[in-house]
C-alpha cells in the first residue's frame, strides 16, 4: 500500500513535469497553430543556459533562476521573431516540420557554444538530499517544488488569461484570428507574447527536471517530449487545464504500469521492459482517442454544410 | 401541372437543432422535371431541408422518398449514386483542380473504374475516362464554360466558380439537382439570364430542380412551383404568382429581414404576379 | 437592326453553337494539346530512366575502385522515393496527417528479416508477406483514423509508431541481437550493381502505376476529399472506403520501402520504426512538395542527398578566422537548408519546376535577341 502511495505520488510528480511541457504545447498551438517539436529543445536551452551560469561566472543558484527565466523570455521572442513569423502562412503540417528543423538547428548552435554539454553533467541544486517523509511516502524537497511550481504556473496563467486585458486579448486572438485583429488587438504583439511565455514555462520546466534527475544536456527533454504531446492531445488540445490532466495521467500511468510489470515475464517475454510499457500507453492513448476523439476535455468540431 | 407521380416526397420531416425545431412536420412533392423553389426568409430551414434530402442533416422523424427508394436510411454517398447532386451556398468547389477537373470528379458515382483498373490507363478504365471526359466537355458547353476548361477553379472569379458549382451538378446527368442560392450576389442581368438557363438546361437534360433562392425575380421566371417556409413550415405553395403575392408570405419577408428583401417581394412579385400566374394556371 | 438583333441574342446563339459544334473542337484541341504535353513528358521520363540506367557505368568509369560503394548510396534514394510517395498519397493527396509510416517500414524490415532468416522462406515470399502484413496493419491503424482526425490523429499515428519500435527493440534484445541481420538474401541482391537495378526498376514502375491511379477516378476521390469532404460525399465518394483505401496503398508500398531497405543494409534495425524516420519521410513530402509525384523525388533526393553531400565538406571548415568541427555541424546545416526550403519554397522544391521554366525562357529570350541585334 505504502509502495503504491508512493509510486502513486512520484507518478503525480514526473506527470507535472509533462503537464507543464503540455501547457506551453497547447498555448502555442493554440493561438498560433504551430505544433511545436521544437519546445523540449527550447526548455533544454534554457535549463542548460542556467547550468553554464552556475558552472560558468560561478553564480548562484538564487541568482542564476531569475536570469534564466529573463533569458527565456527573451530566447521565446527571439525565436518567435526569427522563425515563426516568416512560417506562419504555410500549413499546419508545414509548420511542425519547421519546428523540427530549428530544433536541430538550435540543439547545434548550443552544442557549438557549450561544447561541454554534449555529454551529460551534474545539475546541482541547493536542494540535494532534503526530503520528507509522510506516513512513508518519501518526498523530496524538488519533487514538492514540482508541485508547487505546476500548481502556481496553472492558476497564474489561468489568472493571467482570464483576468487581464492582456490575457483576454491573447484568448481572443487563440479564438477568432480575423475578429481578434478587427477588433484592434495588436496580433503580431500576442504571437510574440505567447511564444515569449510558452518559453518560460518551457524553461521552467527544464530547471525542474534537471534539477530532478540532477543531470543535463542539451538533448535530455527530447524523451519526455513526446509523452507530453501525447498529455496535450489527451486533454484535448484547447484546454489548458486538460494538458496538464493529460499529462499527469500520462505520468501515473508510466510509473504505476512500472511498478505493475516489475519483475514479471510473459514466457520469454521480458514485460517489465519500458518498450511493453510504452506500447501498453500509447495504446490506451490511442483507446481513448477512439472513444472520444477530441481528447478528455476537447470540444468536438461542428461541420458547417 | 403534377399530372406525373412525384419525384421526391417528403411526409412529416421534423429536425431538431439542440431544443430549436428547425423542420417541423413539412411535407413535400416535387413532381418529375419540376423547378421547384424553395423561399423564405432567413433562418427558415430552407438549406435544412436541401441537406436532408442529400443526407447530411438526420431529421428526428419524417420519410423522404425519392422515386420508389426510401432516402433517410442511405448514407450521403448512396444518394449521390441514385442521381442526386447539389450546390452548396458557399461553393465547396474541388479549389486547387482545374474546372475540367472538378467535372470529371463530380463523376465519381457513375464511374467504377476501382484501384486495380486504374493501374493502368487501357481497356475499359481508358473508354471510360474518354466517356467522362466527353460528358464534362458537353456540361461545360451547355453552360458556355468551355473558356475556364483548365483554369484552377478557386482562382476564378464568384461568379465563374459558382457556374462551376451548377456544372458539378449537371454532369452528373442527374435525377434530381438541388441548388442552394445558385443567384446568390448576381447582377441583375445575370440573374434574367440565369432563370432562362435553369429552364433550359432542365429541359436539355430532362431533370427535376430544387432552387433555394432570395432573388424573387429568378423564382418568378424560373419556377414552376413554389413552396414558402417559415419558422420550419409551410406558409404558402403553389404558382409563383399565388405564393409570391400571398400576404403571409409578405407579411414573413417584411418581418424578418427589414427593406432589403421586402423591396424585391413588393418590386417583384406583386404587379406580375397576377399575370405568371393566370398564364399558368 | 441585324447588329442589334446579334447582339440581343448573344447568349442563347451561344449556347446553341457551342452545344452543337464546339465540344468536337474544343475535345480535339484539348486532346491535341494534352497528348503533345504527354508525349514530352513521356519523352523527359524515358531519357531520364536512360540517364539513370547508365549512372553505374559513368560510376565505374569516374570513381574507379569506390564505384560500389557511390552506387550502393545512391541506390538508397530510390528506396526513399518509393516511402515518401507511400506517403505523399496517404497527406499529401487523401490529406490524412499520419505520421505512423515508420512503423510500415519497420514491420517490412523485420517481416522479411524473420521470414528469409528464420523460417527460411525465399526471399520474394518475404517481400510479398511483408506487403501484405502491412496492408492488414493498414486498415487496423486506417480504421480508428476515420474517427479521429488533424492534429489527434497526427499524435496518435506518431504512437503507432513508438509502440512498433519499443517491440523491436524488445525482439532484438529478447532475441540477444543488436539488429536483425538478413543473412540468406539472393546472391545478385548482395552485389551492388544489380541491387541498383532492381530498386530502380521497381521505384520506376511503382512510379508508373501510381501515376496512373492518381490520375484516374482513385486519385481524384483522394483529392477531392482534401479539398471538401462535403462535396467529395455529396458526389458520391464514400468516405471510409477511400480514406482506407489511402491507409492501405500507403502501408503496402511502406512495407515494400522497408522490406528493400532491409535488403539494401543487410540488415533491420528498431531505429527504422523511430520518430526520427517518420520526421525524415514527412519532411520529404513536405520539402518535396505535398501531392505531387515530382515532389516526392525531390524531397527523396533532398533528405538522402543532402547529408551525404555535406559529409564530403572539408572537415575542419574554414571560415574565416573560425575554424569549425563539419562532422558537428552537418545535423544543423541540414535543419538550417531544411528551414530556408520550408519559408522560401513553402509550396516545396517542385515550385523551383516553373520558376526554371520562366528562367529559361528569360535566358533564350536574351540570347535570342542578343543574337538578333
């Protein structure tokens, strides 16, 4: 039972984490339409940017964070700037391919200017070894601060988007492109905004998983990518608060099928091997999207004849 | 005038959109080689009538039989094989094909040529593609469209691509063709024009219309019965001329939609309407 | 009065002319014209197959000793030509963003491994068995993709994809092998020279028969249903039918890709089903140019080529004062070309086909009146 809490809870933590990446997937999907595969690339930057300042002039970990999220801030418009406008007129398909592209594009200039960071180095935290235990669940100090940090990125974006004119002018563009502009919202602004913001929740993400598994390099988001793409799908694609279920469903399902299949085999079949759990949670993704195809919390598309 | 047994009868059609009723109850009859048209203002449930008959809306409860087959249980591609083509309000044209293109996949229905024969162009898939494309050519000279023939149908101007639209139908050789507001921002002129073509495109190809129209001059010059709806039912059939001048009808235009469309009923419909219909009648 | 009369009368004298002899006209112009336009396509195809069948000869006669080798590499973008078409009519005609191809692939790879290898089939059984396992596969993944569509689908199929390359993986290491190597193949498909014969033979007539599918009343059921799905309905195309259609046609010729990768490595590998392959098949299409069988070469060409071009850069670059590692720059120039392609050729490199046409039109004009004056 302890075993299960606690395999429970630490599933609840890694689905945070692709909750989070979710978060920025659906924002940027959905105001602009670009898929964007290039977004665990952007948060490694990130992460990795924090890593060189640290290691670097010696700054900080207290210091180092608050420069990190400017920097991704800045890095999101800068790439809104540079890449996505000059793409936003071609098709969606289009589109993620060319995130693709600045993907490899991106992991290479880093890779030029922090040669170190093509091998994976320690992440050092000033939370290393602390940890609580809570009716023998084992909680560790970062895997709170997931929580904590995904708890307050949702509601002060959920704020942010709801209760400002900026947040309401950025909704209205995700909603109607053409009645946004009309109505006087500066369009071009929101793109830079949203990619400027996606940036930081992708940046933040970053820091939290390698400060989790207390290493880094400049490709070690590329794997938990593509479960959070398949978080935001589940949810629906549109809603915010349905990535990050998604993806926190997501995250439960990997560790508990892990703690299921442990140890056990199907004849020669190894099962507890990460390809059968992979496969089992995709193929239950792929279940759910038969029987509602418009994800969890997606809203189903009327045909206008 | 409906001497012949009806095309297409539609007996209590009742649609439901959510709590609204769209269709209630309406029953129809089209007569063969009938044009019919189909008025009302806005909101009516005169395109919802046109997507049940072609199967994109189910209705709630109604039968809606075409000849002697039974419609409502087929799927949309069923109906199109049985000879039933349409035009929709906003074109739905195959845009990046040329025009000829677009007629000779209009086609589809009555065509059989499947994978395995279209491997390679000889024999019966080759007859068959020289037949289709005979028939577009034939379509798009009825219509004077030979010019567009390989033009790329989305880069014509409305007025073209909604020929365009009318030809889809037509080379189909079609039992019955619907056409869902084919007038739609016409010049006055064109419009004239339109109504003497509808009639004589039907007459050419022997076939049965349904006409969605706002434009009362086309309605009075082209049709040949009238049904006006409104609120989802039947306020008025008959002649042009009886259903035109009718006050109720009037009474729906004017109410509903304000100047605009009550200018063209009045304009219209009220000094000749006594004439089309005493020639008819 | 007669002008008046004419001019009265216009449309219907028209109409009526036009219904009685211009069909016959405009049918013989337009047969006249096509077939010239056919013929020198016809024309342009045979010299190019010509081209192409003689390349391993000026190979022996330029490269010498390292001919095999030059011939082995371009071999492979046949191969690639057959995938990116399988997936050009799956998006870029039936308009279905899948992006499980790399799963056909690699169940084409594994199936003709497991059947030559293990149970000791000939190796046409193999390619055969493996086309039609992908077929069945085909309509298993088509199937749900009827329901789901865009974005969702685009995911979903990317799973299929994941799912596929874990269980190789799992094969290859329950096995206690690295990659599943093909070791009974024909002795001829072993030699480099008749290996790039038959894939070229195969990609041409594979390329020859879906032109002429895609042009029939198949290929336009595709394409009407991506330009509307109302009017394909209402004109008689059964949606399920010809999406599933689509599905199958595209894993079939997948499968057959992967089942002559295979043969062409000599071996299958789990990184065939990987998101990487899938990403390298769209890419294709899209940098080729989307519903088109030219594109699908191009884009063919542009991923197999391109990083075999830019490993034959001089490694260390110079530039300038910058002295740079090529070997850790080729994934980013590819993605960089990849970029610039995608924002100045959105429609895809086979919009470079006009604009060389223009161009050299321009050019003979030039020289035409340079030559006058």
């Amino acid at each position: 039972m302890v075993a299960f809490a606690q395999v429970l809870f630490e599933g609840i933590v890694t689905g945070s984490l692709y909750g989070l990446l979710a978060l920025g997937i659906v924002l940027i999907y959905r105001t602009t339409g670009v898929l964007n595969f290039a977004y665990g690339t952007i948060g490694a930057i990130c992460a990795c940017f924090m890593y060189i300042l640290m290691t670097g002039p010696r700054i900080g970990f207290w210091l180092a964070l608050p420069l990190t999220l400017l920097f991704a801030l800045v890095f999101g418009a800068v790439v809104e700037r540079l890449f996505a406008r000059p793409v936003m007129h071609t098709p969606v398909f289009t589109k993620a391919i060319a995130t693709l592209a600045l993907a490899l594009v991106l992991q290479t200039i880093a890779m030029q200017l922090w040669p170190q960071l093509t091998q994976a180095e320690h992440f050092s935290t000033p939370f290393e070894g602390m940890a609580l235990r809570i009716g023998g669940v084992y909680i560790s100090a970062v895997d709170g601060l997931i929580l904590g940090v995904t708890a307050l990125v949702m509601i002060g974006l959920s704020q942010f988007l709801t209760r400002t004119r900026l947040g309401v002018a950025m909704r209205a563009t995700a909603d109607n492109l053409a009645v946004a502009r009309l109505m006087g919202v500066p369009v071009s602004l929101m793109f830079l905004l949203v990619w400027a913001l996606s940036a930081l929740v992708a940046g933040l993400t970053g820091i939290l998983l390698a400060s989790q598994s207390q290493i880094l390099d400049i490709q070690f988001m590329d794997p938990i990518l593509i479960l959070a793409f398949v978080g935001a799908v589940l949810g629906g694609l549109d809603s915010l608060p349905g990535a990050l279920i998604g993806g926190i469903v997501i995250g439960v399902a990997d560790n508990l099928l892990a703690l299921l299949l442990a140890g056990h085999t199907l004849g020669a079949l190894n099962i507890s091997d990460p390809g059968i759990r992979e496969t089992l949670i995709f193929g239950g993704f792929v279940l759910v999207l038969l029987l509602r195809p418009q994800g969890l919390f997606g809203r189903a598309l009327l045909r206008r004849v | 005038m409906t001497n012949t047994s009806p095309l297409l009868q539609i007996q209590g059609l009742t649609v439901h959109f959510g709590g609204l009723v769209a269709i209630n109850a309406l029953d129809l009859s089209i007569a063969s080689g009938q044009i019919f048209a189909l008025v009302g203002p806005n909101g009516a449930g005169k395109t919802t009538v046109l997507n049940c008959i072609s199967g994109f809306v189910r209705p709630a409860s109604g039968a809606i039989r075409f000849g002697e087959t039974e419609l409502l249980p087929l799927g949309r591609d069923r109906r199109a094989a049985l000879g039933i083509s349409r035009t929709f309000q906003n074109l739905q044209l195959f845009a990046s094909m040329t025009v000829l293109e677009n007629l000779l996949t209009a086609q589809h229905a009555q065509l059989r040529t499947g994978l395995v024969r279209a491997l390679l162009p000889v024999g019966f898939s080759a007859r068959e593609e020289a037949q289709a494309r005979t028939r577009a050519h034939e379509t798009l000279a009825l219509l004077d469209l030979q010019p567009y023939a390989d033009a790329v149908a989305g880069a014509l101007p409305f007025g073209i691509q909604q020929l365009v639209g009318v030809a889809r139908t037509l080379v189909v050789r079609p039992r019955l063709v619907l056409l869902d507001e084919p007038a739609a921002g016409m010049a006055h002129a064109d419009v004239e024009r339109l109504a003497s073509n509808l009639r004589h495109w039907r007459d050419e190809l022997g076939t049965t219309l349904v006409v969605i129209e706002h434009n009362m001059r086309l309605v009075q010059d082209a049709a040949d019965h009238v049904c006006a709806l409104n609120y989802g039912s039947k306020l008025a059939e008959g002649t042009p001329g009886v259903v035109l001048s009718d006050p109720g009808v009037q009474e729906a235009y004017l109410g509903r939609s304000g100047i605009g469309t009550s200018g063209v009923v009045s304009s219209s419909a009220s000094p000749s309407a006594t004439s089309v219909g005493e020639g008819e009648g | 009065m007669p002008t008046q009369h004419t001019g009265e009368s216009a449309p219907p004298a028209a109409l009526t002319n036009s219904m009685a002899s211009a069909p016959d006209r405009s049918m013989r112009n337009d047969g006249w014209r096509s077939r010239l336009l056919e013929w020198r396509g016809a024309l342009a195809v045979l010299g190019l197959l010509l081209l192409l069948a003689l390349v391993p000869t000026i190979f022996d006669f330029w490269f010498g000793f390292s001919s095999d080798f030059q011939i082995h590499r371009i071999s492979l973008i046949g191969i690639f030509v057959i995938a990116a078409f399988a997936q050009n009519v799956l998006t870029g005609y039936a308009a279905q963003p899948s992006l499980g191809n790399a799963a056909f692939f690699g169940v084409g790879g594994y199936l003709l491994a497991w059947l030559t290898n293990d149970l000791g089939q000939p190796y046409w059984v193999g390619i055969l068995v493996a086309m039609g396992a992908s077929a069945v596969l085909g309509i298993v993944v088509g199937g749900p993709a009827l329901r789901v569509s865009g974005a969702y689908l685009a995911i979903a199929t990317l799973g299929l994809v994941v799912i596929a390359g874990s269980l190789f993986d799992l094969w290859d290491t329950t096995a206690g092998r690295q990659n599943y190597d093909l070791n009974t193949l024909p002795a001829l498909l072993t030699d480099d020279h008749p290996l790039y014969y038959f894939i070229l033979a195969l990609t041409a007539a594979i390329l020859l028969l879906g032109y002429n599918v895609l042009r029939s009343r198949v290929g336009r059921a595709w394409l009407a249903i991506r330009e509307s799905e109302v009017a394909a309905e209402s004109f008689g195309v059964n949606l399920t039918r010809y999406k599933l259609l689509a599905f199958v046609v595209s894993a079939v010729l997948t499968g057959l890709a992967g089942g002559l990768y295979a043969t062409w490595a000599t071996t299958a590998s789990s990184s065939m089903s990987s998101t990487d392959q899938t990403i390298a098949f769209l890419t294709m299409i899209i940098v080729g140019g989307l519903g088109s069988i030219s594109g699908s070469i191009l884009g063919a060409i542009f991923v197999g080529f391109l990083p075999l071009m830019l490993g034959q850069l001089p490694d260390p670059l110079v530039v300038g004062p910058a002295q740079m590692q090529i070997a850790t720059l080729t994934t980013g120039i590819y993605g960089l070309l990849l970029l610039l392609a995608l924002i100045f050729f959105s429609g895809g490199l086979r919009s470079l086909f006009p604009l060389a046409r223009t161009w050299a039109q321009l050019g003979a004009q030039r020289i035409l009146k340079r030559g006058a004056a």
